[in-house]
C-alpha cells in the first residue's frame, strides 16, 4: 500500500525546502562562504594539509572533504566558495534522504526539513533580506 497523502505531502514540502536551500546556497555562495567565522574555517580547510574540525562540527567533514578535494584538483578560490556553500545544504539534504527514503520515516525527513531552514536562518534569509534593502 502506498503512502497517505499526507505523509506524501511530507516528502514533497521536504524536497522542495531542500531544493530552495540549494537555489539559495548558490545564489549567496559568495558571501556565506567570506562572512564571519565561515571565512575563518573555509580559509582552514584550503590552507592546511590535515583535517580541521573547528567548534566540534563533525558533520562538516562532508564539505571540507569536498572543499579539499576541488583544491586538490586546482579550482579557483571561486568554485571553492561554492562547493563549500552548496556541500553544507547537502549534509542536510543526505540525512532528510537518509531519514524519508532508507528508514522510511516521513515526519522525521519533514523535521530534518524544518531543522535545516531553523539552522540556516542568518546564511539565507538575512543575506536575501540585506540584498532587498540595498536594492530599495
């Protein structure tokens, strides 16, 4: 039997905040990636040989290995930016697959959803919110 449309609801709201978060991640790659104390551990994970897990972040290993092996290969700094930008929604957007496909648990995918919005307030919607007011 197939799921009930609520739960289906579920996943769908869910791949769709995961897919605006990417949209976000790359329109903004540039200054989330040079703002803050995001520069400091980007400019880390370029600059040195070994792994860096700064403020007890381990699920950053993720886009640091991403960011280490595009360095590897010779990408500009640019790319960079954006792969480390893109690779922290990913983390996300693998655990809410993890949860709504593997374990077959829709409303803890739909949480990991609303997890990732709650957590990524000030890398998006202050960015887009800063963007607007300069705009007017």
């Amino acid at each position: 039997m197939g799921e009930r449309p609520h739960r289906q609801a579920l996943l769908l709201l869910g791949h769709g905040v995961f897919l605006a978060l990417v949209g976000l991640a790359w329109k903004y790659a540039l200054i989330r990636s040079t703002f803050g104390d995001t520069a400091y551990q980007l400019f880390q994970w370029i600059s040195q040989p070994g792994w860096d897990i700064e403020a007890h972040r381990y699920t950053a290993i993720v886009p640091q290995a991403c960011v280490k092996l595009f360095a590897l290969i010779g990408v500009e700094l640019r790319t960079l930016l954006l792969v480390s930008s893109l690779a922290h929604v990913l983390v996300g957007y693998g655990i809410y697959l993890l949860c709504a496909h593997v374990w077959k648990s829709p409303v803890a995918a739909f949480g990991c959803a609303v997890a990732a919005v709650l957590c990524s307030r000030l890398a998006f919607y202050f960015l887009g919110f800063v963007s607007l007011v300069q705009i007017v």
